[in-house]
C-alpha cells in the first residue's frame, strides 16, 4: 500500500472531503510549496487505512446477521441494527453516502481474525472492550454500555427491582444456559431459582407460559422485546454486570482510529447527534436528551 | 487417534448430579409407565366396546399422541396449557403427564394386540365353567395377556427410560440435562456425553437383563 502512485482522485478528496487531514493539508502546501499527496506521505498518513478506504471509495465492515437489536436481516434480506447504523455513519462521513459500504457477516469468533488479515475495515459487532481482546486489535470509544436485566410480563405483579428482591427463592427466572449464568442472575437477584434452557426461544416461552417470573437477558435484547410488544413485557429499569460496546480497528493506525473515534463522538455529542438519537430509540426505545449547548462534554 | 486429553476430573466432581440425574429420569419413566399402563388397559378395553363415539375418541388419542414427536407433547404441556390458564403441573409433573399420555397410546395398542391374540377357547372355557364375565377377565383373559405382552411392555419401559432425556428441553434436571451443563461449564465435551451414554447404556441393560428374567418366569404358555 505504500508508494503507491496516487491519483487526481484521492488529491481531490483530500482537499474537498471534510476530513480534517484536507484542511491541514492544504494549509501545508501553501507554507512549504510541495503536492499534497507528497505532504500525506511525508506524513506517513498514505498508508493509512483512512486514505485506502478513501481510495476505494467503499467501507468494508465486519458484523454479523443474527442478533437483533445489533446486526439483523429484515423481511428482505436487508442489515439493519443499531451496530449497522453506527457503521453507516462511517461511510457517511467518508463518501457523503451511508450505502457504499461492503458488509462482511461472521461469527463473534470471526471478529479479530478478520481484522489482522485486512479482510474488513472495521468491525461493528457488538464487540465488548476486555484487556485482552485490547491486546489485539484496537478499540474505538464506546457507543453502548451493556448489561444483564430483566423482562417481565407486562401483567406480572412484580415492578420494580424491590419487588424482585422481595420475592426471594420464590422468584423463578429463565435464562439461556451458559457458562456462570447462575452466577449472572445471582449478583443482581441472589435468592432466585434459575431455570436454564437451551434455545433463548425456549426461555422467553418460558416467561410467557408463566413458567418463569421473569427472563434474564442482555439488556438491549430486553429493551428490543418491550419496543416490539409494549403491550406484553415490561422491565423493572436496572441492568447489572456493566460491559462496553465498541468498534474495533486493527491495531497500529492512529490515524484511522482516531478518525472514526471523532465520527461516533460527534454522533453522541455533536453534529450527527439526530442519527444517533433516532438509532437509541429505534433500537431501544430510549429517549437519550440533547446534549447541553456552550458547553464541551468536560462541562456537563 | 483421537488428538484429544481426557479429564474425567470434572466428572466425578459432578458424580452426584450425574447419579440424581439417572435416578429422576429413571423414576419418571417408572412412573410414566405405571400411568400409561393403566391408560392403556382403560382404552384397549374401550376399543372393544359398542359404543362407537368412544371408540373413536380412543382412535383419535392413539393416532393423534402416536403421530406426533414426543418432543412437541412435550412443548404442549410444558408451555401450551398455561396459555389456556392451567397451571397445575410443574416442570417434572408435566413431563411425567406427557411421557403418561404418550406410553398410554402406545400401551392401548400393545394390549389391544394382547387381547386379540388369546385363544377363543380360554375364554369359552371359562364361560363353560360359570365364571361370572368380571372373574373371566381378572382370573383368565388379564393374566393370559400380561404374559403374552410382557416382552413389549419390557420394550416400552426401555424405550421412555432413554425419552426421558426430552425433558432436558424443559429445565428438568435429568441426565441429559445435567451432562449438557456440565458440558457448558468445563468444554469437557467429550467426558460429559461419554458418561451420560455410559450410564444411561448400562442402566437401560439392566433394566433389560431385569425384565428377561420376568419374561423367562412368566413365559406366555404355549
């Protein structure tokens, strides 16, 4: 990738894309008198994946088909997702165009691999930030914060978490089986009865068969439930066991990363914050508020 | 060979859930069997009756429990009656019910054959010597039967033992349930069957070695 020979094209988008690089660019070439492209490369931001994707004029994307409300087909076929918005932000800010974007679908395990062999850009699948993973690929800020909760039914009796507590071993909750699942349940409701089943199907039926109180599951796919049926499931508003959502890059391109760490920041706090919005409570059904005018984040 | 290392560690670990296990999965068929064959006694003799509407409805049982996957009965109890607000049963009793009703379609059948195949003459004989029509049945026809049905019932009692590893779909704590966890748990994939496989084997066998012997006792006279 690098010194390869650059054309009109890539000098017309550093120049003209909004990316920052542009600007300070341009700006460069006025003071020292050398070609863009020549000042990128001094630089050493040409082999950056920035000005591949540029180059391309396409965003490769890893994600995966089968988890709802992340990354999921609709009716025809279609991606869609929150994990799916954010990557359509990228391409967005990249081509003005939310579609020129490639979707690689793979399994979680899938993840990292297709990072370190250049097979995808940036991965976008609910990618939780541990130290180890950190280790090898790079992670872009955070866009959700995950947890465990609760679904009840919407005629349940049980409201509030209090309510849960209350309930004591009486209190039965469904779960897929997994590896500490009853550890999982414990730390939020520590007398609970936990009944494991093998499909998530199975455990929701479950709830809805009265067999189970209430249902553990992460607490986006809750929130998904109770947007999609408000009449039938209700949640009694906590989560536990914090995990961070984030996208990761491979590692060793700063300049890449930090790229598209403006893009989501600025989707949370700045000029794409509507996009974001609509996605959290599409997705969610959350109302997240506007953040406060005059004053940076740090103020807040 | 295989590029595998086996620790069974985790299996003695888990030696007693393994063992409760069998037992509940034992028991149940046990229990299962008991209920269905009383089921199965009521229909068969239901079959004969003259009065059609019953016969049908004993017809429409047998071909409706026998045609669908035990698995889906299963589901049906477990999660469909409490949509029609019955929730008498937990977990193991609605499992216990299911495997029931299912050994009882089958069992209807089995002792409908059993009925059919004892000699006219028996029964002749014993209207010869005055036994009242309850006395025919009970000192006659019943014992006759049982001894001619005795290797199916044998088969039967095999055949809901290894069923009631079903009941893993419905949180019951079998054996195929605790293997699964286990499984789950520790990846040692492998141990976790290989011990289910081996104790559900040597129990079944047993059963089986058991119920021959009853067979060779009790012999159908020939």
């Amino acid at each position: 990738m690098k010194d390869k020979p650059t054309s009109m094209d890539r000098r017309e988008l550093l120049k003209l894309s909004g990316v920052s690089l542009g600007a300070a660019t341009a700006g460069a070439v006025g003071m020292v008198g050398i070609s863009a492209p020549a000042y990128a490369q001094k630089l050493g931001i040409s082999d950056s994946k920035l000005i591949e994707v540029l180059d391309r004029g396409h965003l490769i994307v890893g994600t995966g088909s089968t988890n709802p409300p992340w990354h999921f087909e609709d009716a025809d076929g279609n991606l869609q997702g929150m994990d799916i918005d954010m990557a359509r932000l990228l391409a967005k800010g990249l081509f003005d165009d939310p579609d020129k974007i490639e979707f690689v679908k793979g399994n979680p395990d899938a993840r990292i691999p297709n990072l370190i062999t250049n097979k995808v850009d940036i991965v976008v699948q609910f990618m939780t930030i541990t130290p180890g993973r950190a280790q090898q690929a790079e992670f872009t800020i955070p866009y959700y914060r995950e947890g465990v909760g609760v679904l009840l039914r919407k005629d349940s009796e049980l409201n509030t978490m209090d309510d849960l507590l209350a309930a004591g071993e009486n209190l039965t909750v469904s779960a897929l089986q997994n590896v500490f699942i009853e550890d999982w349940v414990h730390v939020g409701l520590p007398q609970a009865k936990v009944d494991q089943y093998d499909s998530i199907d199975a455990a929701l039926q479950a709830l809805n068969a009265r067999r189970a109180d209430a249902q553990l599951a992460d607490l986006s796919a809750v929130r998904w439930q109770i947007k999609q049926f408000p009449d039938r499931y209700k949640e009694p508003g906590k989560g536990w066991m914090p995990n961070s959502y984030a996208a990761a890059v491979k590692p060793g391109d700063p300049i890449w990363l930090n790229w598209v760490n403006s893009v989501f920041k600025e989707a949370m706090m700045g000029v794409d914050f509507p996009i974001m919005q609509a996605s959290y409570k599409k997705w969610f059904g959350l109302d997240i508020n506007s953040p406060n005018i005059g004053f940076p984040s740090e103020f807040s | 060979m295989l590029d595998y290392n086996f620790n069974f560690s985790v299996i003695w670990r888990n030696a007693d859930e393994f063992l409760t296990g069998l037992g509940l999965g034992l028991g149940m068929a046990l229990i299962s069997l008991l209920i269905g064959s009383v089921i199965g006694l009521l229909c068969a003799y239901g079959r004969t009756s003259r009065f059609a509407p019953l016969r049908a409805l004993i017809w429409l049982y047998v071909e409706f429990v026998r045609n669908t996957p035990l698995l889906l009965l299963i589901f049906f109890v477990y999660f469909g009656l409490p949509e029609f607000g019955i929730f008498v049963f937990d977990k193991v009793e609605s499992f216990i019910l299911t495997l029931a009703l299912y050994a009882g379609a089958y069992m209807t059948e089995i002792f409908r054959a059993g009925l059919n195949s004892i000699p006219k003459q028996y029964v002749e004989a014993a209207m010869a010597i005055g036994l009242t029509p309850i006395k025919r049945q009970t000192k006659v026809v019943l014992p006759v039967m049982f001894r001619i049905t005795l290797p199916s019932l044998s088969n039967t009692l095999i055949s809901l033992f290894k069923d009631t590893s079903l009941a893993a779909a419905i949180a019951v704590p079998e054996l195929t349930f605790i293997a699964r966890q286990v499984n789950t748990n520790t990846f040692r994939v492998i141990e976790a069957w290989l011990t289910a496989s081996v104790l559900y084997l040597a129990a079944a066998y047993t059963i089986a070695i058991a119920l021959r012997r009853l067979e060779r006792r009790y012999a159908a006279i020939r």
